[in-house]
C-alpha cells in the first residue's frame, strides 16, 4: 500500500495490516454507512475503514494538520475512493466534535493524542447510535500502558480509558491484541 510508504516517508506511524483488517471487518459488521476517524494520518487507517462501509458510506475524518489530510487525499484516490466518501474536516478534534450530530454515527476510530483519549471516549458515545463501534489503537502504548511500573502520563491516561471503557455498563467491550492494542466497545442498545 503506497499510503503506508507514505506515511513512513512523513514520519507518521499507520495502522498494521492486523489493525487495519480489523478496522474494516468492524465497519463491515456494523454495516456502516456514517464514520468517524480522529487523527487522518497519512489516510492508512481512512482506506480500511472505507473498504468495509458500506459503498455508500462517508468517513469524516478529522485532523489539526492540513499536510496529513493532504497526504490522506492522495491516498483515497489512489485507492480509488470516490470524492464523496470522504469528508475532511481540519481542527483540533475536541472543538471540531461537538458540532458533529448525537447519535449519527455508526463506528468512531481514534488514533490520536493519548492524552486526551478519555475526552475522546465523552464524545464517541455521544456520537455513536445505539449498536455503534468505538475503537482506540494504540492501547498498549507501546507495552508501557500494561506495565505499572510505566507512570507517564500516556501510560495513566490509557490506563484510565481501558478502565472507562470496561467499567461503563453501557459499553460490550474487548481488546484486540493487534500491534498496538485496539480497544473496541459496542455501545448497547
């Protein structure tokens, strides 16, 4: 995949072929047709997503960077994804995602600032219809988040999400041992 080398040329680090196989069987089992992704990247994680939506799906992508989204542009149509498919949004998510529509969302992937995953967490349920996805990559953070003796401030920040995500009764959740980690929730009916 040319989006990867890309990505690696930016010095940006794209979702694993594992992760990525994962992200599109979640967007294919969820039928999904409106998504949204914190942190576009290099547009690794985008191509994935849009290849298990539905075809008439739309990812809203949301990035601070104008250069990644620039760098997720070209790989979408290199992949061949339609203009309409895609939906880019420049901003800092966490003004950007209130004006996005309760409930109007069937999966939100986020792969962005660890330090602010549990205000991610806020906002994806909010976001999400009933029998929605979420999903974070990079849960592990890097092996340290599993490590107690890691006391970063990453580390306590996924720490604390994983245990969000566990303990809130509205959420079935699991973690899939795929590269990183991706902690993936249903949100239940």
């Amino acid at each position: 995949m040319r989006a990867r080398a890309r990505a690696r040329s930016a010095g940006l680090r794209a979702v694993s072929p594992g992760t990525g196989a994962a992200l599109r069987l979640l967007a294919g089992a969820a039928a999904a047709k409106s998504v949204v992704e914190i942190g576009t990247g290099a547009g690794v994680s985008g191509i994935h997503l849009l290849k298990g939506m539905r075809p008439d799906g739309v990812l809203t992508t949301v990035d601070s960077e104008p250069d990644r989204q620039q760098l997720a542009r070209e790989a979408y149509r290199e992949a061949g994804v339609a203009a309409n498919r895609a939906r880019f949004i420049c901003g800092r998510a966490l003004d950007v995602l209130p004006r996005l529509t309760d409930g109007g969302y069937d999966l939100v992937f986020c792969d962005a600032d660890r330090l602010e995953c549990l205000e991610y967490l806020d906002e994806a349920l909010r976001l999400l219809r009933p029998g929605g996805v979420l999903c974070f990559e990079g849960a592990f953070g890097q092996g340290r988040a599993l490590d107690a003796a890691h006391q970063d401030a990453e580390s306590l920040h996924l720490r604390d999400l994983m245990r969000a995500v566990r303990d809130d009764a509205r959420l079935a959740p699991v973690l899939l041992p795929t590269d990183d980690g991706l902690l993936c929730a249903v949100k239940r009916g």
